[in-house]
C-alpha cells in the first residue's frame, strides 16, 4: 500500500479510539515509518510483504511493552510499523511477476475511501490476547481484490490495534492462569526439596560404605542440582506468555 492509504487506515483506527491529535501523530509516523526508512538501517524489514509473522510479532510486543509501561506514545508509534507490516501483507505482492498488478492493485486502493465498518468489526472482534494476535498475524491472505485488500487490512489492524491498546488490568482467566503457575511452581518446589535430601541422605551413606562413587556422585551434584531448579523454574510458555501480555511475568 501507498504511504497515504497507510496513514488514512491510521486515521481512521486513532477517531474509533478516540486519540487526541499528538497520539494520532504517533501512530500516523509508525504506519509511514518502514516506506521512509533508510533500508542500510533497516535491512531486515525491508520486504513489506513477506516479512516473517514472529517478526511483526516482536513489534507488536514492543507496543504492548509501551503502553504497560504507560508510553502511549511509544506503543502507538510501534503499534504503527506493525500495522504498516500487516497491512501491506494484505495486498498481493511485488515480485517480478506480480509486480505490474501489485501496483494496479495499489492504485486502486489509493482511490478507495476506508471502509469504516471494517474497523469497527475489528475492534469488536479483539481480544487482549498475545495468542489472539499470532493467530491473527498467521491468518493474513494477500489479495488482488484492491476492495477486498483494503477491507482486510482495516479489519486485521483493528482486530490487532484493540489487542494491544487495551485496560491493563487483567482478566480474571489471566489471574487464574496465575495461580495455576505459583501453584505448579510450589509443587516442584517440593519435589525437588525432597529429591535433594534424598541425595544428601545417599551421598552420606556412599561416603560411610563406597568413598570412590560418593566423590562422583559429589562431582555431578551441581549439574542434577541445576537441572531440578531448571524443572522446578519451566512453565509452559503460552501461559508465559499470556501473563507477560498484562505485565505479570518477564518475556
């Protein structure tokens, strides 16, 4: 997509959140961003419409990671470049032989006026979810369709904008993902409380009865030491996930 169709969906998402004119401008950069930057900086983002979905999603985390933080600017204007990722993904793209239509195709949007209902489906549609998003991000279709480009670019930066610039304030199935975690980590505790007094106890009774495998044993304790804490620290990293999303743990 042109530089002003990009600005325009921007526009458009900033009057549904209702952002005064400096937050606006913040996102209108972002979405202009990756089509002004010098590409020796930049070279990794470079291909607008191929560009990996973890890679979007690494951006989408530092606009979640702003606005936590109480940066609404910073988390707009990251939330931008992302936008600008997904929405170029949307258009069918620009390869040697797709090229000419991929311009055609982009010229025509430029003509189109943004489908408002589009954006309010996508914020109806949100959920303050890291899964959400990557679900979103993996679900993009590039089109020739400009109309049917259009549409899913302003639905898909919605859909992604009212995930991340969302309450803070967890819900109550993120909290009980919470509880669920501190519950799993006190039962390894545990565990592994009791592994290691059983191999104090054994290591005291080779020493009695076979010196030779209990300086062995000694030798390899830091290595079982470190994996049972390793073991007792491991938690499934989407509920990681989820809880870093909401600022409860460390991404």
């Amino acid at each position: 997509m042109n530089v002003e169709t990009h600005a325009a969906i921007g526009r458009a998402i900033s009057r549904h959140l209702h952002l005064v004119s400096r937050l606006e401008k913040r996102l209108v950069r972002g979405l202009e961003g990756p089509d002004r930057w010098r590409w020796r900086e930049f070279p990794e983002f470079r291909a607008h419409h191929s560009i990996y979905p973890e890679r979007i999603m690494d951006i989408v985390w530092s606009a979640r990671r702003a606005y936590l933080a109480g940066d609404l600017g910073g988390a707009l204007e990251a939330l931008g470049v992302a936008l600008h990722y997904v929405q170029d993904k949307c258009v069918v793209g620009a390869r040697k032989g797709l090229r000419r239509i991929h311009n055609e195709v982009e010229r025509e949007i430029a003509s189109l006026e943004i489908p408002a209902d589009a954006i309010r489906e996508g914020f109806e549609k949100a959920e303050c979810s890291p899964l959400f998003v990557r679900a979103v991000l993996y679900s993009i279709e590039p089109s020739a369709n400009p109309a049917e480009a259009l549409r899913s670019a302003c639905l898909y930066s919605a859909m992604i904008a009212g995930a991340v610039y969302n309450p803070s304030q967890p819900p109550r199935e993120v909290l009980e993902i919470l509880e669920r975690v501190k519950m799993e980590k006190a039962k390894k505790k545990r565990i592994a409380w009791i592994l290691i007094a059983l191999l104090a106890i054994g290591d005291l009774v080779l020493i009695l009865t076979q010196p030779l495998i209990s300086v062995i044993l000694l030798l390899f304790s830091p290595t079982l030491l470190l994996l049972l804490v390793t073991l007792v620290e491991r938690v499934n990293p989407r509920l990681y996930e989820q809880l870093a999303w909401y600022g409860l743990a460390q991404r």
